[in-house]
C-alpha cells in the first residue's frame, strides 16, 4: 500500500500550483502596477501635449509661458512642485530636433511613481515622464491676398525688399506661382503659406518655412460691414500748401479729395466715406488722424481709390471700438476685382490697422518697421514696391486675426 500511495499521482496539480500561487499572484501584481506606469504615462502625456500648446500660443500673445503651461497641466492633475510634480518650460527646446528653433515651445511634465510588488527589484521611485514640443502658429498673418487664381497673387520684384517683422504672408491663390519674388528682391518673413506654389524661393528667408499647396486663409473681415453712409457732399476738396494743418470732418464725399504737396490734411476721428471719389496725397504731402477709417465705395463705374505719392508723410490711425474697429481702411465688396490702389508713401507712410480691400489690385509700399507698429494688409493683389515693413503689434487696436492662433504640436 505504501508503494501504491507513492506511485498515486492524483490531486498533484494541486501540490504544484500551490507552490506556484505566490509567483502567479506576484506576477499579475507586477503587471499591474507596470500597467498603472503605462496609464499615468499616457495622462501626463495628455498634460504635456496641452501644456506645450497652450503655452506655445501664449508665447505668441507675449504672456509667460511658464504660468500659463503651469495652469494646463494642473488641470490634469499635475500641478507644479505638488506631489513631486515637476513642469519644465523651455524656448528653445533643450533636446529634440528643434532645439536651434528660438520660436518652439518644450514642456516636460515628470513624477516618480513610488513602487509597490517591483520593490522586490530596486527601492528607488521610478520615473515617468513625458515631453512634448510646439510650434507657435501666432495667428500673426500680416499680409493675405484673396484671389484664388491670379499668377502671381502676390509680387515682389526688381530691387524691392518686404519685411514681414515676425508674422506671415498668404496666398489663396492656386496658381503657379502664386507668390513670385523675381529678380534681386527679398522677402523676410516668420512663415510664408500659399495654396499654389512659389517662384524665387532661394529670395525667401521665413523662420518657420515656406509651405506650399496649403489651404486657403480665411477672410477675416467676411462679415464686417461699415455703418450706412450718410448724405454726401459733391464739393472738390483740395488743400494746398499754406503753412497750417487743414481739417476734415468725418462724412459722405463724392468729389475728390486732393492734398498738395507741402500740404498738411488731419482727418478728426470717424468714418470717412469716399464715393466714387478719389484720396490723392501728393509727395511731400502730410496726411493724419487718429481712429479714422477710410471707406471707399461707389457705384457703376465709379469707385473711390487711393494714390499716395513716395516720400508722402502718413500717419493714420484705425479706431479702437465701433463696426470698424481696427481697419484704417476699407474698399466695398461690391467694387469691380482689379480697381486699382496705390499706397507707396514710402518709410513715412504708416497705416495703424488693417488695410481691407478685397478687390483692389493693391500696390504697397511703406511702413517705418518698428516693433510697435501695427499694419496688415489683405487685397485681392498685391504688388509691393521698394522697401516695405509690416508689423503686428495690434492688441491696442483690436484688428482682426489673420490665421489660426492656436499652435501646433511637432514633437
């Protein structure tokens, strides 16, 4: 019977998973735990991602990036310096593929996750951390032609120079090319984006590329519209060169308004409505005005333009509230695509705003570069002449964004 009972494998099973239960248990345990690792990884990745974002728009906006990335990532629960929760902000990233990139955004959310079975492997916490990197769009489009299909949309020929002081320049034209920089003219820009496709590439300096088949940029003033025009007055005016500052009072005029050169014209603020009458400054000629818009309309064949003559000293200035806030000027939507404007004063002309003619074969020319100033220009085309330097420091006046704010995420 004893050899029998020894011989008996029955119930063996058993005997062996006992003997294996601990290491089963420790096992389903371990896998647990490393499966909790896998899951904060992926919500402190979330934060991250986020924090990047948000404080990549911010950087665009020129608020702290570190505050604001701070505030994102204590929404998913990291807040900094709590529970041994560290967010670090850096401009340019520290590692990664856009560490010579002065405009990219690092943020990288980290917390040591104290050990529970894995403590049979090592005492130390174990360290989680994500990183993430973004790129601010800045929503800082300064230049944007609306044609979808005219070659070139947007030119820069001969000698000529356009500075675009950290914003952008778009194309919704699909055509080839529909941006042409010919010659030994430059364009410096922060990026460049055009549906069609570019001519004089090697002439383009963009920080952040020069991208090409994009989509069209929406209009920003699409649904903007000017207040009824009053009744006009017909009467010509011209203003000569007298020694004094002539004014104007904001209204209705048909019949041309002409300033001489050597002349002084301040415009008192309001809306300024041009019907079928052309704004002629000469050279040398002095235009001014705070919170002015210019509203060019018509009807027929008769449309208001502009013609500002080189070396004409501009300083005309949108308003700050109202239906046209923040555009210095405005051209009718119902005008004729073509009709020509002529804005070449030169580095005395500066127009605080937006330049909205969505029809206007628009010729520019102009604008001092300072890093104060405010001026974008949207037109159907755009041909700009010697040197020309747009800015957008536009927060006090409120003008429309041209692109998308929000930043992208490349890393």
């Amino acid at each position: 019977m004893v050899r029998q009972f020894v011989r008996d494998q029955s119930g063996s099973y058993v005997i062996i998973s006992a003997l294996l239960m601990p290491v089963l248990v420790g096992t389903a345990g371990l896998g647990t735990e490393v499966g909790w690792w896998y899951y904060k990884h992926k919500n402190m990745q979330s934060a991250a991602d986020s924090g990047a974002v948000s404080a990549a728009t911010a950087a665009s906006a020129g608020a702290d990036l570190l505050s604001e990335a701070n505030a994102v990532t204590a929404n998913y629960g990291y807040a900094n310096g709590a529970n041994n929760v560290t967010v670090r902000v850096n401009q340019p990233p520290k590692t990664g593929s856009q560490t010579s990139n002065l405009q990219a955004v690092e943020v990288i959310v980290s917390q040591p996750q104290q050990r529970l079975l894995s403590a049979l492997f090592g005492s130390a916490p174990v360290p989680v951390t994500a990183r993430a990197v973004a790129l601010p769009n800045s929503g800082t489009g300064c230049v944007l032609a609306l044609n979808a299909s005219a070659s070139p949309a947007v030119n820069v020929s001969g000698g000529n120079q356009l500075n675009l002081i950290k914003c952008n320049l778009y194309s919704n034209s699909g055509a080839s090319p529909s941006l042409n920089v010919a010659g030994s003219a430059t364009v410096a820009a922060n990026q460049v984006g055009v549906v069609g496709d570019v001519s004089g590439t090697s002439n383009i300096t963009a920080t952040n590329g020069v991208k090409t088949h994009v989509k069209p940029m929406a209009d920003p003033y699409a649904n903007v519209s000017p207040p009824s025009k009053p009744s006009c007055t017909n009467a010509k005016i011209t203003v000569n060169s007298n020694g004094k500052t002539n004014s104007l009072s904001p209204g209705c005029y048909s019949g041309s308004i002409t300033v001489n050169a050597g002349a002084t014209l301040n415009l008192d603020p309001g809306i300024y409505y041009l019907d079928g009458s052309n704004l002629s400054v000469a050279g040398n000629a002095t235009i001014t005005g705070s919170g002015v818009t210019l509203v060019f309309t018509g009807s027929g064949s008769k449309w208001g333009t502009a013609s500002i003559g080189s070396n004409a000293i501009v300083d005309l200035t949108a308003p700050t509230s109202g239906s046209t806030k923040g555009i210095v000027m405005y051209g009718d939507r119902n005008m004729p695509a073509g009709t020509t404007f002529n804005l070449t004063g030169g580095a005395t002309q500066n127009f605080g705003g937006a330049i909205y003619l969505p029809k206007a074969d628009l010729s520019f020319g102009g604008g001092n570069g300072t890093s104060t100033s405010c001026t974008k220009i949207i037109a159907d085309t755009l041909t700009f002449s010697g040197t020309s330097n747009l800015q957008v420091n536009c927060s006090a006046l409120g003008t429309a964004t041209i692109g998308t704010q929000t930043a992208q995420l490349i890393e």
